[in-house]
C-alpha cells in the first residue's frame, strides 16, 4: 500500500498501520467524521483513487471550504464535504470504511456517536477510531493536561466502546511519540497548547487506536 501522504503529522504511523491492516486501496467508500481541514479526508481520498470516495464530515460549516480547497487538484477519489454532527451521522451511502481521530474526547456522549458511525457502515465493513489518553502525556515529566475536553482520558475506554457499539474489536494498540528540543513533536504541543515546551523532554498523550468491524460478510 502507499505511503499516507500526513508527513508532519506526528500521529501519522499508527493510522498507517491501521490502513495496511485493512488493505484499503482503489475503489473504497470512506467516511472521515470530524475532519476538520480535511487532511486525512485528502489522504484517504490519494488511496482510494479516482474510483473511491470520501465523505468529509464535520459540525463547522466553515471547513466546507477548506475540506474543497484541499481536495482540489489532488488526483485521488472524490471527496465529498458534509456539514452535520457527529451525533446526527447520516450518509449517502454504507461505507466500506469509517474513521475518526481526536473526535470522541470532545462530544457528549462517545458511545451513541460509535454507535451512528457503526451503522454508515456497510456489512463487513471496518471501524477505525483514534482517540488519546491525554493524563499520561508528560512535558519536562509532569502530567500534561486537557481541561478543554469533555473525555480527556476516553482513548482508555476506546476498545470496550466499540464492543458496546456492536462492533468486532479485532485490534487496539496505543502510540505515543516522544521528543526533546526543537522538532515536530516540540511544534506539535505548541500549536496545540500554545506554549512553547523548549528543551524540555515531551511525552505526546499516547493515542490508542481501534480496528474494529462491522457483523456481516
């Protein structure tokens, strides 16, 4: 399978492996649920190739624009930007593949949103969902926190979510990248923190990934 085209994105391996696990590739329908600018959505859509499609969803209406400008010109599968909430999911179609990332820590309810995604998605079909344990990131070896978010810790209780939302668990696994001094991992805290970690040793919140799949053929 290519290589994911998210090279600055930190937390890009473990959604890699997630995707080779699969063999997604030409022709696959996807479903990218809070996607934001459309990074992956983009990524997902160079896989699937000009046969595939990919459904871009996301609450903020102003992201339309952004998920278009960067599907622009790429080459890859049609991607297809939806503006709804993650609660209300409802698509087209069934899809062979639904993903979400850093999503769940920041709705009401992480189960009844497991739950929409798992019925978009086809019979056999495959649930991928990546959230964070954020309590054991650590900068300069002190607990980094994230007031902000409704489910800081939900990456924990990923694996027995998907079980709850009557889906197969066939892999889980956390990732956490690491650093010191000037870098990616460095940039990363910053752009999501504000604040700049120096040269102190950064611990990024591990980010457990779910492989999970729908009953059916």
């Amino acid at each position: 399978m290519a290589e994911l085209e998210l090279r600055n994105d930190v937390y890009r391996r473990p959604l890699q492996t997630a995707l080779q696990r699969l063999g997604l590739g030409a022709g696959w329908r996807c479903a990218d649920i809070g996607a934001g600018g459309g990074d992956v959505s983009v990524a997902l859509a160079a896989l699937v190739g000009p046969t595939g499609r990919v459904y871009a969803v996301d609450i903020d209406p102003a992201r339309r624009d952004e998920v278009a400008e960067a599907a622009a010109g790429t080459g890859g599968g049609q991607v297809v930007a939806i503006t709804q909430a993650a609660e209300e999911l409802v698509l087209p179609e069934q899809v062979d593949l639904v993903f979400c990332r850093f999503l769940l820590l920041h709705v009401v309810d992480p189960l009844v949103v497991l739950t929409k995604m798992a019925s978009a998605v086809r019979p056999g079909g495959w649930l991928v969902a990546q959230e964070p344990v954020t309590s054991a990131g650590r900068v300069g070896g002190l607990p980094l926190s994230m007031p902000s978010a409704r489910h800081a810790d939900v990456g924990a209780l990923l694996p027995g979510l998907a079980g709850a939302a009557s889906l197969e668990l066939v892999d889980a696994w956390a990732e956490a990248p690491a650093g010191a001094g000037p870098g990616p991992v460095a940039d990363y805290l910053e752009d999501l923190t504000g604040v700049s970690p120096g040269d102190d040793p950064v611990l990024l919140p591990p980010l457990v990934t779910v492989v999970a799949r729908a009953p059916g053929n």
